[in-house]
C-alpha cells in the first residue's frame, strides 16, 4: 500500500505540478521541499490531491514536513488516515 501511495503521488508532481528540470524517478526519502520539488502551494496542491484520490481530509495542522516532506512521509501519512477508525481503507477513486 505505502509504495503505491508514494507511486501515485509521484505520478501526480511529475504529471501535473511540472517545475523546469524535474522528470524521471523522485527518491522515495528525498526531501521534496529542500530539493525544492515542493514549495507551501506545492504542499497544499499535494494535500487538495490526497483528498480527492483517497477520500481523506486533511487538517490543516497536519500540513507540516513530518508528513510532506517526501514521497515515502506522505505514504505513510496516507496510511494513517486510511486506517482511522471507520475509515474504509480500500475506499479511493479510481482515477487520480
């Protein structure tokens, strides 16, 4: 689950948030906001996506790197939320 997460995220910046320079594979551990792949509006596009895909919320307060700052961080931030209590861990839309 958590490398599919990181897998479709990734799909999602290199896809959809093009920055000049960035293409190929992102490390799964490298920072994406040091290595400035992500800036704040990066985060908040990222956050607005995970939300759509796999109908979670995210609070604002749970903006902060310890769960953006890279590909694997935001996978495990996804797994967390989906494992919430009542939260139907199968349920995403079928498109990102």
């Amino acid at each position: 689950m958590t490398n599919d997460v990181a897998t479709v995220v990734q799909g999602f910046i290199l896809d959809r948030m093009g920055r000049p320079g960035l293409r190929g594979d992102l490390d799964p551990d490298g920072s994406l906001i040091d290595e400035q792949v992500l800036d704040s509006l990066g985060v908040l596009e990222v956050a607005s996506f995970l939300e759509q895909h796999y109908l979670i919320e995210v609070d604002p307060v749970e903006l902060v790197a310890d769960n953006f700052e890279s590909l694997n961080k935001i996978a495990g931030f996804v797994a967390r939320k989906l494992a919430e209590p009542g939260r139907d861990p199968d349920a995403v839309r079928s498109t990102p």
